[in-house]
C-alpha cells in the first residue's frame, strides 16, 4: 500500500512539473505593450488541466514556431494584417485558419485529445470575453520581444 501512496504521489509531481509557471495573465495584463500600428495580436492559451499535460508540441504560425502548447500557459505574438494558419503536430496535423486585422486581437485556445497512438492539439478561435476569462489564472509562457 505504502508503496502505490510513494507512485502516485511521484505521477502527481511529474504532472505538475508539465504545468506552466510564470507571471499570471492577471498580474501581467496591464503590463502587456500595446500593439505597434498597423499589427494586430494574437493570443495562445491552454487551461490548466492536467489531461493530456505530456503532449506539448511547438505551435506554428504561417510555418514559424512561435511557442508551445502547455498546460496552464498562455503567449501572444504580434503580426501584421493577413490570412494566417496555426497548426501543431502530433501524430496528425491540426490546424486553424483565419484573417487578422490591424488593430484586432484573436484569441486561440488549444486543448488536448486522444488520438491512435499520441494525443493531439485541437485549436478553437474564442472571443474576447470568454477567452479573458479562460486566461485568469494562466502563466506567461511567451517573449514579450516576439
């Protein structure tokens, strides 16, 4: 019995290891730069749920990496106006297409799901207020310079 107790408290410091650390989206948001002219913004987000935490693959923008896919993180990267695809690879590809305005700010939460062998990162655009209430709680994972 002892030594199920010493594996599971060992799996839950694993898990935890997985989530984001960082300043929280509530104590950095009013530090965050303002968009430059002529650019519109971005946002990556992940709760902070553990299922799935081991699966954290790059998440690229028009092919450039620009961060990762980690539970209870968030990032943001600034773009000039154009039609842009974010996708992540697992064992398949998952991708999300969309337009991005000057001035405009686009919130995009990624999420585990099972897949075959590997889980998968879905993407799902999200609006504004219910993606600010999703972000509350999560850490900075990006480089405000990106």
């Amino acid at each position: 019995m002892r030594a199920k107790l010493v594996m599971l408290v060992g799996a839950l410091m694993l898990l935890a290891g997985c989530a984001a650390t960082g300043p929280k989206f509530t104590e950095m948001k009013a530090s965050i730069p303002a968009l430059k002219q002529g650019e519109g913004r971005v946002y990556f987000y992940r709760s902070a749920s553990m299922f799935g935490a081991a699966i954290q693959p790059e998440i690229r923008l028009n092919g450039a990496v620009v961060g990762s896919s980690v539970p209870g993180g968030f990032f943001f990267v600034d773009r000039p106006p154009a039609n842009y695809e974010a996708n992540a690879s697992t064992e398949v590809e998952r991708k999300l297409t969309f337009t991005l305005a000057a001035g405009e700010t686009k919130y995009v939460r990624t999420s585990p799901s099972f897949g075959v062998l590997v889980g998968r990162i879905n993407f799902d655009l999200v609006n504004g207020s219910e993606a600010a209430a999703e972000m509350e709680g999560l850490s900075f994972t990006g480089d405000v310079s990106k």
